[in-house]
C-alpha cells in the first residue's frame, strides 16, 4: 500500500520565521503535490511536481515555494510565515499522467503561526 | 476558467437514509472524475473514479456514482447510509488542479 508520509503532525511556529514542512511517498510516484485545507473552502493547490527538481504553481502559491532534489521527497517552505498561513497541509501523490491517476495523501500537518 | 460546485455544505441524514450528494463542474474538455473521503481524523482516500465506459460506477463501501455528461454533473450516491459514513466528501472532477470544497456528511442514529 502507498504510504505518503509528512513529518510532522502538528507544528507551532512564529511570524516571520523560514518553515520547512517535509513529505516522502514510498512508491516511486512521479507525481507530488501540496495543498492547504481550510474549512468551508476544501483542497487548494498551493505547488505540483511532475519531475525531479520540476515544479509548477497551483492555485495559491504566494508565501511559498518548493524543492523536488529527490523522487520520493517534496518539501513546502514558507519563506516568512505569516498568519493567515495558519492552516492543515496536505501533501499528496500519484503515477505519471497528470489528471488520471488517482491520489494518496498524507494525514497532513496542522500548522500555527503564532 | 475552471470550477467546481458541491451543492451541499454539511448534510445531516438519519441512519438507513439515503444519500446524493451533488457535484457540477464548469470545463469542456476531457475530465477524469474522482470522489475522496476524509472520514475524522484521517487521511483523504479514494472512493471511487471514473474514466470512461458505464456513467454509473461504484465505489468501496457501497457507494456510487453517476456521470452525465450534458450536464457536468457527477453526483455521489448511497442507498441506505450508516453511522460509519460520517465524514467529509470532495468532488474532484478537476483532480489533482481543482477540487470541490467538500461536503461535511453526519449521519446519527
């Protein structure tokens, strides 16, 4: 079974500081993506990567940005967190073919920013 | 540019109810269609997909759902709901660009 795994569950940090949330799949999927969860307004694509080091704006990716150095890793920075960044994190992925394989995702990590 | 509707916020049905829960898209092309759950304290997961063939697909956990093309609908349904269904439901007719805002399902006894 795929397991899609991001290191930390919950994670507190304060304004301004560089945030690092990690997520590694163990399946040799092609495909990684980071959303943010917020209640009344679902999964919004924040970065995509098809590749190694390929990467792809989704709907929302102001505040952050995204390494892709190895297949199994994808990491979302925050480069200065603010508040309004206070949110659930989902990293997800899946099998090459962009739009027609189905996703495995992460159990997410609840960040505050204080 | 690319849209996805669930009808339903938060949808409250006695156990044995049925259950349709609504979904319309706005894109011309191609679409691959999926529906997730997140049941409480879990990790999203895949309910079931549809690609081509048979409008009518099934799902784990007796799920279903229906797509009709003429009108970018892909509504979710179950015949008689039980308590273990309470959970949050994404239409992601767009996956992995777009996906609908959810609809939080509680089903009480």
């Amino acid at each position: 079974d795929v397991k899609v795994t991001q290191s930390s569950r919950y994670l507190v940090k304060r304004t301004g500081e560089k945030v690092f949330l990690e997520c590694v799949q163990d399946m040799d999927h092609e495909n990684m993506f980071w959303y943010r969860q917020d209640p009344g307004l679902g999964l919004r694509l924040i970065y995509f990567s098809y590749d190694v080091k390929m990467k792809e704006k989704g709907d929302i990716p102001e505040g952050y940005s995204v390494s892709r150095e190895k297949k199994e890793r994808f990491s979302l920075i925050l480069e200065s967190a603010s508040t309004n960044q206070t949110s659930m994190y989902l990293c997800a992925s899946s099998l090459g073919g962009l739009s027609n394989q189905p996703q495995h995702f992460g159990d997410g990590t609840r960040l505050s920013i204080l | 540019a690319q849209s996805v509707s669930q009808h339903n916020h938060h949808v409250i049905l006695s156990e044995a109810a049925s259950l349709e829960l609504g979904c319309n898209y706005s894109y011309g092309g191609t679409v691959n269609l999926f529906w997730y759950v997140q049941y409480p304290g879990q990790h999203l997961q895949l309910l079931l997909k549809y690609f081509s063939g048979d409008p009518l697909v099934k799902g784990i956990k007796g799920f279903e759902a229906e797509f009709i093309k003429s009108k970018f609908s892909f509504n979710l349904r179950k015949p008689s709901v039980q308590w273990s269904d309470t959970a949050e439901y994404f239409c992601a007719p767009l996956s992995p660009l777009v996906f609908g805002k959810g609809t939080r399902l509680s089903v009480i006894a």
